[in-house]
C-alpha cells in the first residue's frame, strides 16, 4: 500500500515522496517514488490546493511549471495549504510514456483505483481516499503529449451542481488563456477530474498545447495561469490579473460535447492537417486529409467538420491508425448559458 513520510497537517515547507511498493527482477523490496511537497503557512485561511502535473507521463508542461513553483513557494506567500505533485504518473514520465510502463495502465482511467491493486491503482487509491479529501481545489495540468497538439486553453467539465459549475469556471477562466474549453469524455471511465468532482472539488484542467518540442510561450502560460489561479483562489498572496488588465480580448469559451465534435480516422495513413489550430471552421468543411501509403495513386480521405466551430486539437503525428481521434472542433458558448 502506498505511503508517504510528509505530515500535511504540519506548516512550514516539506519535501518527500509518495513509495509505492513495487518488486522487480533486481528489487524485490523496492518502491516507487514519487516527489511530493507540501507548503503551508502558520496560519491558513484560504483553501488547500492539490496541483498536479505529469498525469499522463509525456506532458511535460505542467510538470515543469508545478516544479518551478514547488521550488519557489514558501510558507510567507500563501494564505493556505498547497500540495504540489509534479510527476505523479512518475514511472511514465522518466520514460516519456502516457501509460505508465510499469503495469500497461493509464493513471487518468483508473479511479477511484485500489489500495493493494498495481502501481497506477495504487496512486489512484491515494489520491481518492486521502489527498482529494483533504483538498478544496484540484488542479490537474494537461497537454496533448506525443498523441495531439491543443490550441493553449483552460478547460472543465460541465458538472451538474450550478454552484460547484460557477466556481470551476470563474477558476478557470482565471488562467487567462485565449480559449477555454468544455469538454465531453468519450474514451471511457476513471477519470482523476470526475472523481474529484464527484467528491465536491473544484477542478481546474489544462490542454496546454502539445508535443515534445515545447515553446518557451507555452511555459509562459502554464507558470503565469498557475500562478494567476492561485491568486484568484485565495491561496497565494498578490493581484489577480484579469485578461481585460492584460489589454487583451476575453477568453473565447467553447465546448465539445457531442461524439461527433471528436473527428477520428476513418481508415490508417498520413495525415494532413488543413485549418491552423483556434482557427474557425464551418460544417462541411475539409479540415485535413488522410493519405495511403501504400497507395498514393488514391485520393486522400477527406476529414469533415460536422460543426461550425473552432479547431481546437489535432492529431500530433502524422502517421495515423484508423480509429485515432485526428482534430476536435469545438463550438463558442455564451457563458452566462452555463448558469442554467
């Protein structure tokens, strides 16, 4: 069962891991570790915030920025608790993995999970049963990885409870990105942000672009939202900015929440992307092709939108296997519609 040395109860600063028991060929008394740090003031009045990067292994975005800041963050600075995981699928991102290679499993489909059940469970467990309870505010950094690249955005899920829905999206919008995105889950159960919706948190995901090439922009975004939440949560001390501060326009807010908002590859091949990402489209449009390999002669597949909306993801490789989702097309919703 996995354990921890930190004691979230005690202020000041700590640093430690989560041990996961785990034996292989040449260990067989070893652990996992995964590095853990806990902030906390003297005094709290504020909430306590989980910040999690490294979810699925290879975004590398989050995990980066929740480094930075578990470095920087000192008691002095906050107003409440702040427990900061930066890799917590930690066996996939020391191997630039989604799925974790230890056990095939895929960390962001396996809650609530099991205390004695594999390494993916075994966190998933942990995070059900102690650090979401003890947390107000989960935040959970995402990005394309290796498989998509996003259009930079702040995104939730459109829970059922209105007030729970109002806080999430005043939080989320206060990552100041250009997009924000509601979206749908079709691709199975376990989710880490439905587990801990459904415990009443407030949740606040990421899709900070994608890929393994990361634009000193996009850090940019993830440090400075990271940041910019925080203030606007109550649990860092400082000004909230706010995009109409930064003399910029406000955020677009957008959904995909129909199966056919998510444009999967008819048949495997090259892919060819043809819209620039944020970009709007039209229902009807060819927003990319898939070309045959083996037979270039054929004319390429066409990929259809089947809303008017904006490009908000595509598929990062360009090889393609049938089935794999290839673009998302997301339309623009007025916010005060989510009231309802």
């Amino acid at each position: 069962m996995l354990i921890t040395s930190l004691d979230f109860d005690l202020p000041g600063k700590q640093q430690g891991f989560l041990q996961v028991p785990y034996s292989h060929d040449l260990g067989g008394w070893a652990n996992v570790m995964i590095p853990i740090t806990c902030v906390s003031p003297k005094s709290r009045s504020g909430p306590t915030v989980l910040i999690l990067g490294g979810n699925h292994g290879d975004e590398y975005q989050g995990q980066i920025a929740a480094m930075n800041l578990a470095r920087e963050l000192q008691p002095e600075q906050l107003d409440s608790r702040v427990v900061l995981i930066p890799s917590l699928n930690f066996p996939a991102a020391r191997e630039a993995k989604r799925l974790s290679p230890l056990d095939g499993m895929n960390l962001n489909r396996a809650f609530p999970g099991e205390p004695e059940g594999s390494v993916t469970s075994q966190i998933a467990h942990f995070l059900t049963t102690v650090l979401f309870p003890l947390s107000d505010v989960v935040i959970d950094m995402h990005s394309g990885g290796r498989s998509m690249e996003f259009e930079p955005c702040a995104h939730m899920h459109l829970v059922e409870n209105l007030e729970q829905r109002e806080r999430m999206l005043s939080a989320m919008l206060a990552w100041n990105t250009d997009f924000a995105f509601l979206y749908a889950d079709i691709a199975g159960t376990g989710l880490l942000p439905v587990e801990a919706e459904s415990q009443g948190k407030l949740v606040v995901t990421t899709e900070l672009g994608g890929g393994e090439a990361i634009p000193a922009s996009i850090h940019r975004i993830a440090a400075s939202g990271l940041r910019n939440v925080l203030i606007h949560l109550g649990a860092l001390k400082g000004k909230e900015e706010t995009r109409e501060s930064l003399g910029k326009p406000p955020t677009i807010l957008t959904q995909a929440l129909d199966r056919e908002d998510y444009l999967l590859a008819p048949e495997s091949g090259i892919f060819e992307i043809c819209v620039d990402l944020g970009c709007r489209v039209e229902r009807g449009q060819v927003i990319g092709r898939i070309h045959h390999l083996e037979r270039p002669d054929r004319q390429p597949e066409a990929i259809v939108s089947q809303s008017d909306g904006f490009l908000m993801t595509m598929r990062a490789p360009c090889l393609t296997r049938q089935g794999d989702c290839v673009a998302v097309i997301a339309q623009e919703v007025d916010p005060l519609s989510l009231a309802r």
